[in-house]
C-alpha cells in the first residue's frame, strides 16, 4: 500500500531494499551516480540523448526519476541540481513558499507538525521513493507542516515552476507523481491510525523499518530525542524502549548511531501497520 515504485527500477539499480543484499546508496555509490548523471548533462552527446538518459537515470538512487522512461528523463534532466542536505536543515516551513522540489537520494526528510506547547510529532517520511513538494505541484495552499531533514545525505533539486510544467504535459511523470501522492495519503492515514492505538515499543519499531527502507543503509545517526520528537512522545519512553532493542540484540546503539542487526526480529516487534504499509518502492509507476 505506501509508496511502492517498480520493481523493474530496483533492478536496474542493482539494488534490493531488503534482504542481505542491501548495497549502502548513501554511501559513495549514490552520489557518485548523481555526480555521473549531471555531468554527462553538461555535455550531450548528438543524437543519442535518449539512450544516454535512459541509461543515466538507472544511475539515481531515487525511484521515482530511475523509474521514468528516457526521453521524460532528459527534459528535467538539464534543471536537475545536486545538493547535500544537512540533518536539522528545514527545506520549507509553514510561511516561506516552496520554491524548489526535491528528491531525496540518500537523505531522508520529514513532514513535521509543530504543536502550540512547541512539541512535534511526524506526519510522514520521505525518502528515495518519492520527492518532497507536492503540494506546490498541486498548486494547493501552503501547508501548515516544516519540512525538515531527518538523516543527511544527497538530493537532486528542482525548480518547482519547471517541475509543475513537466507534470502539466500529462506523461509519465504525471501518473508516477499521482500514484505517490496516493501513497503518501495512505501513509497518512495509517499513521495516524497507528499513533491512536498502538504502543509505543511497536511504533518505535515501525518507524525503523520505515527509515531502515528509505535510508538505504543498515545504520544512522539518531537521538532518543530526535527519535521521540518526530514520534510524539516522551524521550524516556524511547530510551527504555530503544535499550530493551538494543539488549535484545536487535538494533546497537551508540553515541547517537543506530544500527539495525536483525531486520527479521525488527518486523516482528513492530505493529501491523508497517505490513500495511508495505514497502516504499513497488507501485508508482
């Protein structure tokens, strides 16, 4: 149900989400395929951009531009920016406009909503599976949420009114972008379902797996603060929570590096919404 996106783009990136072949994109090897891809746009090769931009997006690490046919790929290819988000670093607030979209690499971001008191909860996570703005590509209000990387990393920056113009010619990128904002929707909701009636131990699980599939890579940088921040609740109940994972020998924790150990035994722990869920790259095209 969230945010699935073509098994045939995971292919083409060598790449599984799950399973012991996980490669680490937000390593070397992701910005390294964007810096190949951007650099080849600087210097086109006559009479053969489509092959060279079908060939050049199986590169990225995001799914929904991996996923695009080449000749959708090489229009934004031009007005495709790579840049390096820092954890903490806001890309929109509640007032400032959205100006650029974003597509997350190895980064992860977070949707999240700022209480009265000044307390936060997370209302949804994107990460390689999708792009962040979409509500300037809907031409919808401006939302009342931050938007606010979760784990640093690379992402590729576009400018929205060129974005909303590829997406105005009705072609792939269109649908891909529809059937995600499906998927965040779902997202939403079952979040919202599970803050309600589920404890906080499966939560903190489901998350986990959430960010596991998103980042990429077995290991992060978090706080027990960060972690109940976007969670909504208190950070002592993330710390005994987090010390019983860490003391089953299903995730390490140390000086705010978080790794998951067994991903198995992590899914078992965690609440059925993340089986709801499901995985972040099989449906958007």
């Amino acid at each position: 149900m969230e945010m699935a996106m073509m098994n045939a783009s995971e292919s083409n990136n060598g790449r599984r989400i799950n399973g012991d072949n996980r490669a680490a994109p937000g390593s070397a090897e992701a910005a390294f395929g964007a810096q190949q891809v951007m650099s080849a746009a600087q210097r086109p090769t006559p009479g053969r951009k489509s092959i060279e931009a079908v060939s050049l997006n199986a590169l990225l690490a995001n799914k929904l531009l991996a996923a695009l046919p080449g000749k959708d790929f090489e229009r934004l290819l031009p007005h495709l920016e790579p840049v390096t988000l820092d954890a903490g670093e806001d890309l929109y607030d509640s007032e400032g406009g959205i100006p650029f979209a974003y597509f997350p690499e190895t980064a992860v971001v977070s949707h999240l909503y700022v209480l009265a008191d000044g307390n936060t909860t997370e209302a949804t996570m994107i990460g390689r599976e999708g792009v962040a703005g979409l509500s300037a590509i809907f031409g919808a209000r401006q939302p009342c949420y931050w938007t606010r990387a979760l784990i640093a990393g690379s992402a590729l920056k576009i400018r929205m009114d060129i974005l909303k113009q590829e997406f105005g010619r009705g072609r792939a990128l269109q649908r891909s972008i529809l059937a995600y904002a499906g998927a965040r929707i779902a997202q939403l909701s079952q979040r919202a379902v599970c803050s309600g009636r589920h404890k906080v131990r499966q939560r903190l699980c489901c998350w986990l797996l959430m960010l596991h599939d998103r980042a990429g890579e077995d290991q992060f940088q978090l706080t027990h603060e960060l972690i109940a921040s976007s969670l909504g609740v208190r950070r002592a109940g993330i710390t005994e929570h987090a010390n019983a994972l860490r003391d089953g020998n299903i995730i390490s924790y140390s000086r705010g590096l978080v790794r998951v150990l067994d991903r198995q035994r992590l899914e078992a722990a965690a609440c059925e919404c993340y089986q709801m869920l499901g995985q972040p790259t099989a449906h958007v095209l």
